[in-house]
C-alpha cells in the first residue's frame, strides 16, 4: 500500500472507529455548523462510514435526498440500517465520484485518505448546483507523537516499504485549502484549523484511538503476528513518549473548510 492507495474498504472496522464515537463525532456537527440554510437541498456524504450520521445529516437539513458513498463494505452493511426516507448509499471511491445538481457536498474525517486534493475538489465543485456548498473535515494531527511515533516504527520495522501516513501525505496547510477554495470559484470561504481537546482514560487508550484508524493500514498490510508486535511496541514507545496522567488530555488538530459557490 503507498499514499495514494485508499483504505481498503471491506476492512474497515465500525466496531473499533466507534469507540470514541462522541469524540469523533463533535467535529462532524461543528462542520454541519458552517452550512447556511438551503431549502429541501440534495446532499451528498462522502465517506459516509456506518451512515448513522448521514441520516441525521439528512433530518437536520431537512434534505429531499441525500447519498452516502463510501468504499468500505463492512460500513456499507451497517450504512444499509439507515436508508430510506431519502436516504441511500453507493459504493464508490470518494476520489473519483462526482455528479452534477448537488446542494451541498459534505465529508467528514474521509479525504485525508485520498491524495491529490485539489484535483479531487475540483471534481467535487464541478458536481455542485448553482450556490452549493462544500464542507470538509481532515485530521490535521500528523505532527503529534501518536502519529509521529508510528512512523517511526514503521520504517524501522517495514524500511520503505512502510504504508505512509494519509495525513501527513494527503492532508494541505489550512492556507492551501483557502487559497484552492478561492481558485475553484467559491465566492465565500471559512477555513479554520481547530484543536479538539479529547480527554481519554489514559495515554494509553491512544492506541485504541489509533486502532480505530491510523493503525488499519498497517492490520491490513502486515500478517497478524508481525502486527500485534508492532502494536506492543508502539504501545511502549507511546507511553514514553506522553505523560501518564488520567485522563489524558489527547490534543488533536482537525481543518475545517466551508465555502459556497454563487448562486
Ligand atoms: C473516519 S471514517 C468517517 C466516517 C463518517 N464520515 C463519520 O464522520 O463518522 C472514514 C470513512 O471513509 C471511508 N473511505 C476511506 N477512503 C475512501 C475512499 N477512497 N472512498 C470512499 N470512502 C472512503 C472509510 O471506509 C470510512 O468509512
């Protein structure tokens, strides 16, 4: 697997991203936030994950369809719970979609995976409607030592073959985003980098954190010995590396950008 390899998506584990699922989800209604109010919109979620917050997406804004596209088919399965009412799910890879009429363009916490992100805006404006709105959330979090850590290790134990971090890859400086948004014709923009103070048991529950995301590419990748020892060394690197209080205040950068065509 290399940067520009998406998670493969029947491997994604709904069980461990939902762990922290009222952490993970803050942001997610902090970007529904920026959206101005749009009568009966059509809503596309990209990297809509289990669909539980697409629906709710879909009642808040009081949409007439909205579309979850996700790869994963383990996430797919649960997505399928939650559809009807206007609410249906496809499979289909974030990066390459598009469509055409689109009120608004919504993805949380899903195009860190993808690299290319001013081609893959660029296709997702071109499927927006006359005064859409597109709305994206990436981690931006690389430079901490949960993450820095886990390179490490992973060269030292993989030497280049080692699947590169999405967000240190993928991810832009919050600046690059506004100066992109502006070059695709978004009339009005918000870009903000915001850090979301979540307060877990221990540090060590960081790596339960990172199982549920940062830590798949290298389950899917690895053979499950050769893993789980990857994992407990991380596991002891972090715990030197973070300080042992309870809770532990795990300080995590995201990017949220907004903008709105003219309409
Ligand atoms: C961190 S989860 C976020 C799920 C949901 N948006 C939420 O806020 O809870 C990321 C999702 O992106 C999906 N994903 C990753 N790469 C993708 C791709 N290339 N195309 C479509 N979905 C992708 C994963 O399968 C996963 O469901």
């Amino acid at each position: 697997m290399n940067s520009g390899t998406p998670t493969p998506g029947s491997q994604w584990d709904p069980e461990q991203y939902n762990r922290f699922a009222g952490e993970r989800e803050q942001p997610f209604w902090d970007l529904r936030s920026l959206l101005e109010p749009v009568s009966s919109p059509r809503v596309a979620d990209l990297g809509c994950g289990d669909g539980r917050l697409t629906s709710a997406l879909h009642r808040e804004l009081r949409a007439a369809s909205t579309t979850g596209v996700d790869l994963s088919e383990s996430m797919l399965a649960r997505a399928a719970t939650h559809a009807g009412g206007g609410v249906t799910f496809i499979s289909a890879d974030l990066s390459t979609w598009s469509d055409s009429g689109v009120d608004v363009v919504f993805s949380n916490a899903a195009l860190q995976w993808v690299p290319h992100h001013p081609e893959v805006l660029e296709r997702w404006r071109s499927s927006l409607a006359e005064g859409g709105q597109l709305a994206v959330q990436v981690p931006s979090n690389a430079d901490h030592p949960s993450h820095a850590a886990l390179r490490e290790l992973a060269v030292e134990r993989l030497g280049p073959e080692a699947p590169a971090d999405p967000v240190a890859t993928n991810v832009l400086a919050p600046e690059e985003y506004a100066r992109l948004l502006d070059a695709l014709g978004f009339e009005r923009q918000h870009v903000r980098l915001q850090v979301y103070a979540h307060r877990l048991d221990s540090a060590a529950d960081v790596v339960e954190w990172m199982k549920g995301t940062s830590l798949t590419r290298f389950r899917l990748s690895m053979d499950p010995a050769a893993y789980e020892s990857l994992v407990d060394e991380y596991r002891r690197r972090l715990a030197a590396a973070l300080p042992d209080s309870r809770p532990y205040l795990y300080a995590f950068k995201r990017i949220l950008l907004w903008g709105r065509l003219p309409g």
